[in-house]
C-alpha cells in the first residue's frame, strides 16, 4: 500500500497552468510555499508525490493534477 499522507512526500514543485516545475531541493511543504511565495503572479500551486511514478497531487486538495504527458522518444 502506498503512502498517501503529503507530509511524508518525497517530491514537491509548483503547478503553473499544466506545467509542473520539480523543486528537488525542497524538503516539505513549507520549503514549497516559499518557493511558491516567490514566484511571479500568477502564483503557482504546490504540487507533491511520493514516487517519480506516481501523479502529481495538490497540496491543498489532494487533487491529482492535470499535466502535460512526456513523449518517450526511445518507444517503439
């Protein structure tokens, strides 16, 4: 069974439009909302996961996120 708490996530970034931007030396939430607070308006949202397999979710919601999906060039 997965771990579904966000606090214990091992990935974090910020959601502007359909685009995650990865924060990989962010440690938690809190880390996250600096960079959110940061960022240029429009203010993104945070964004976690706990495996790089796994959807992006909203901090805030626990919503799974829409994104734009990665084209693997090696298939086929």
């Amino acid at each position: 069974m997965s771990n579904t708490n966000p606090h214990h996530a091992k990935h974090w970034g910020l959601l502007v439009g359909e685009t995650v931007k990865p924060l990989p030396k962010v440690r938690g939430a809190s880390d996250a909302y600096v960079a959110a607070a940061k960022a240029r308006k429009p203010w993104p949202e945070v964004v976690y996961r706990h495996h790089p397999t796994d959807p992006w979710r909203t901090f805030y919601s626990d919503d799974e996120v829409p994104t734009q999906l990665e084209f693997d060039w090696d298939a086929a």
